[in-house]
C-alpha cells in the first residue's frame, strides 16, 4: 500500500498550481461547484482510490451529495443566478484551490509529506497549530498531524465534503464552522459530512 503513494512534492511548482487551478476551473464549470474544511480524528485503514485527476472523485461509501439549499447556510450560497452565480462558484473554488496549494507549500517546506488519496489532498506530519484533533482541511487540503498513512475511504469522504464546504461557502466557512461550535456532535458542518466517517462517536 505504502508503495504505490505518490509523493507530490513534485506538483507544488507554479506550473502543478496553475495546472490545478485550470483543472478546479473545469471541474466547476462542468459540474457547477467542486468539492472544501475541518476537523477529525483518526481513522481506520481501507482502500485507496488513486485518481490523478481527483479533484473529480468523491469516493464515499457514502456518496450521496449533501444539499445545503435548504440548512442554516442557505443563504450564504453563491447565488443561482447564471450571471453571477456561476461567477461566484467559480471565484470561491478557485480561492479553495489556491489555499489549499498554499498550506501545502508551506507544510512541504517544514517537512511534511503530501499527496493525493482517492482526489483529495493530504499533507502528513504537518505540526502547525492550524491542525486540530487528527487534522483540519482547509481549501482544498487536508492537513493530519499524523505520519503517512492510508486515511481510508470514509475519512477520505468525510474531508472530501469539506472541502465542498470550503467551494461552496467560500472563505467565511472558516468562521461559519467556527461558529456552530467546537463540539463536532453539535456542529452542522460535520454532521454534514458524516460524524461517523470522520470518526466521531457522538452518544
Ligand atoms: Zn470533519
């Protein structure tokens, strides 16, 4: 398993960046918003599926897409006006591209390890204190202070929809999910993205 890992320190050069953004670019326009940001805690091993082109692979047991036009949030989504709203689709997914290849960046520099498990991006050994509990993604990238490791397929799902948090609410999701609380059980964002898959035992 740990042979066929792709290191990606390759793909943090200003042309892998631009050749995400270009690929962010065409996701959303094809699909008309990509996947986005939080907190979770250990997992269990299972199967990777490696995708080049992951950020079109959301590989969930539990694959259903969450619908967030009707939650507390609704109206904080782009709006569903073709002329600004595709605007603001693209414009958020692209932020959540860019930051994400920003943490990685910066994670590489002071030692980390990051690929790509099943289309998401994963940085391990990242010490910061932006890393909470078993990490924290933010964009496009999940960063686990954990050694390399398979993270598992729900895990994978489950920061998977963060990131489609981070593409669809744009940069206020930080304090949007900042805002339901610390308490993974009580907060909106992880049970939207599935408080068992993150590993959360909620009584
Ligand atoms: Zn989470």
């Amino acid at each position: 398993m740990r042979a066929d890992r792709r290191t990606v320190s390759w793909a943090l050069g200003p042309r892998a960046v631009a050749r995400a953004l270009c690929a962010a670019v065409v996701v959303c326009a094809l699909l008309g918003a990509g996947p986005a940001a939080a907190v979770s805690p250990p997992a269990q091993p299972a199967t990777r599926l490696t995708s080049l082109t992951g950020l079109t692979s959301l590989p969930a047991a539990d694959a259903q897409t969450v619908d967030y036009s009707s939650g507390p949030y609704a109206d904080r989504l782009c709006p569903t006006t073709p002329a600004s709203g595709v605007a603001c689709s693209l414009g958020r997914s692209l932020l959540a591209t860019t930051q994400g290849a920003g943490h990685r960046v910066r994670a590489v520099e002071a030692g980390a390890t990051c690929e790509r498990q099943a289309g998401l991006w994963v940085c391990f050994d990242v010490r910061s204190f932006l890393v909470q509990r078993g990490g924290t993604t933010y964009g496009d990238t999940f960063l686990s202070p954990d050694g390399q490791r398979d993270l598992g397929a729900d895990l994978v799902a489950h920061e998977s929809e963060h990131v489609r948090q981070w593409r669809l609410f744009g940069p206020d999701f930080s304090l949007m999910y900042l805002a339901e609380g610390v308490d993974p059980c009580g907060n909106y964002f992880e049970q939207q993205a599935g408080l068992v898959a993150g590993g959360y035992s909620c009584g």
